[in-house]
C-alpha cells in the first residue's frame, strides 16, 4: 500500500513554515504560489510513487535545463505557453472583447531595441544567399480604418534557422526590425525567406520530447509585436504555407487566421525589377487591433527579454 502523507496535518504544517507562513516578511504572493507548488509537487511523489532516484534525476534534469537556458523553449514545447494565450482568449471572451487577429505564443527570441524604421525597412544584412522575400500589409483597426504611426515590430530566423543575438555569427539586429506603418496603416519589408528550425537535438527540450515521442520541430514563421495609442498591444506570428510542420507546430503556436500565404515569382527578369535574382517571395498580412479599454493593455506584458 502506498504511503500518502499530504494530509497529515504535521506535513502540511511543515510545508507552510517552508513557505515562510510562520513570519510576517517577504512576499504573501510567493508565499502563496511556494506552499501550492510543494503540497501539489508531494501529491504527485505519492500518487504516482515517484521514487528517490526519479526525483533526483528531475533535479539534475532542472539544473542542466538551466544551465542551457531552455526554460523558455520547454514551456512552448510542453504547451504551457499556448495554454496561456487560450486562458487569456476565455479572459477576453468573458470581457466581451473579440475580433482582430489572433494572439499566439512570442517564444523565448525576442531581443529589444531593433532600428526603427518608417514605413519600410529592410531586415536583412545581405550575407544570407536565401530567396528574396517582400513582406507588406496594413495595420487597421475594429472597423478596418487603416491606423497610421503603429509600430510593427518583427524578427524572424535566416536560411539556417538561427536568430541574430543568439546566433553570434549574425550581425546586430539582422532580421529584426521596427516599422511604423504610413498615413494608410501600411508596413514593406525586404527580408529573406526563413526556414523552420528543431530544438537542439542534444539539449533538455527534445530529451523531455523524445520521451513523450514527439518531435520538436517548428514552421518557417515570422514574428510581431503591433502597438498604436489606444490600441491592445498584439502578440503573435505567422507561419508560412506549404511548410511540412505547418499544422504540427511543436510549440503550438499555429492557429487559424495566422497563416501566411506565401508566393514565389520565378520569372528572372520580374525579379531582377526587384533587385533580386533569378525569383523572390512575396507575403501579404494584414493585423486587426482592438481598441483597448484601458491605458494598461496598449502595453506589452512584462517579462524579461533580452536587449542587445
């Protein structure tokens, strides 16, 4: 029979001097969140008889997630990520706030600060032999009136599958870019096509993956922020047609209405009018804000982010 002391109520006292109950310091909140995570972590242990070398290998497990810092990558991959943008859906439901363009999770590759740029930009640094993309669209409001002077705020991957910043052989802020849209709520970028990438087949996400069976592999995608006073903030991507994990996102991140129809020109003499070679690429996406209904949601949710 197995040994289940969670309710015993010496336990539960203990736990609740773990979590700093016994003192009138620090943070009630923390407290709070401590003492639910201990007394539900020790329920697991009991009724799923995790044994002593289990729970050890789940700590060296966290110690090297963390010394690879792939903390951000697990909880997309896990869902744990998606599962908050669904949580703030029903929030939004329940408020009566619905329409314009869908949320999806940010990922853990942001880095704050990329060149502004008004109208249209270019992203690329040139160093990267992939297929020319141009990328445009208007950012318009609940009626479709276009919004003039929001900021688009993107960045995607290279041929390679790597972001600038992490990737340390790319320059400062390639493939990343601010855009604030002209008086017709219209952005143009000039990029490159990006591709798809995996989680590193070496690291703790796709250890914990292989485990489930599943693999961990992404959509070619670009990401956006999109902001404008008076407007909520909006996170979220697309993901290009045609890819082969377009709809088996390992993260979850692809939902209906966030799918960018992607086009290929192969015509030589069309692409050389465009300054590309041989053939290029071209997205049209337009982005539906919200009016916000307080001060608060045209701002971008707090969390750390990396800033070069």
């Amino acid at each position: 029979m197995t040994i289940k002391l969670s309710s015993n109520e010496s336990v539960q006292k203990f736990f609740q001097e773990v979590s700093g109950f016994n003192n009138d310091q620090g943070s009630q909140r923390m407290k709070k969140l401590v003492n639910r995570i201990l007394v539900d972590s020790i329920k697991i242990i009991e009724d799923l008889e995790v044994t002593t070398e289990e729970f050890w290998k789940a700590v060296d497990y966290f110690n090297r997630m963390g010394a690879r810092g792939e903390a951000g990558l697990l909880v997309a991959g896990l869902g744990l990520e998606h599962y908050l943008d669904l949580l703030l859906d029903a929030q939004d439901e329940q408020a009566g706030l619905t329409g314009g363009t869908p949320r999806t999770i940010e990922g853990p590759l942001y880095v704050a600060g990329a060149p502004l740029s008004e109208g249209e930009t270019r992203m690329d640094d040139g160093t990267d032999a992939g297929t020319v993309m141009f990328l445009q669209g208007q950012v318009k409001d609940a009626d479709g009136k276009p919004i003039a002077g929001a900021v688009v705020d993107l960045w995607h991957a290279n041929t390679k599958g790597t972001y600038s910043y992490f990737d340390t052989t790319q320059s400062d802020y390639n493939l990343r870019r601010r855009i604030v849209t002209d008086a017709e709520g219209r952005y143009r970028a000039r990029s490159i096509v990006p591709s798809g990438y995996g989680c590193p087949p070496d690291g703790t996400t796709q250890e914990v993956l292989n485990h489930l069976g599943r693999h961990g592999n992404r959509p070619a995608h670009i990401h956006f922020f999109i902001s404008a006073p008076g407007y909520r903030h909006l996170t979220t991507q697309i993901n290009l047609s045609g890819d082969e994990y377009l709809w088996d996102d390992f993260a979850y991140a692809t939902r209906d209405g966030l799918v960018g129809e992607i086009r290929f020109t192969e015509d030589a003499a069309a692409a050389a009018a465009r300054g590309a070679v041989d053939r290029f690429a071209e997205i049209d996406f337009d982005f539906q804000l919200q009016s916000a209904p307080s001060q608060e949601q045209e701002n971008i949710r707090d969390r750390v982010r990396a800033e070069a």
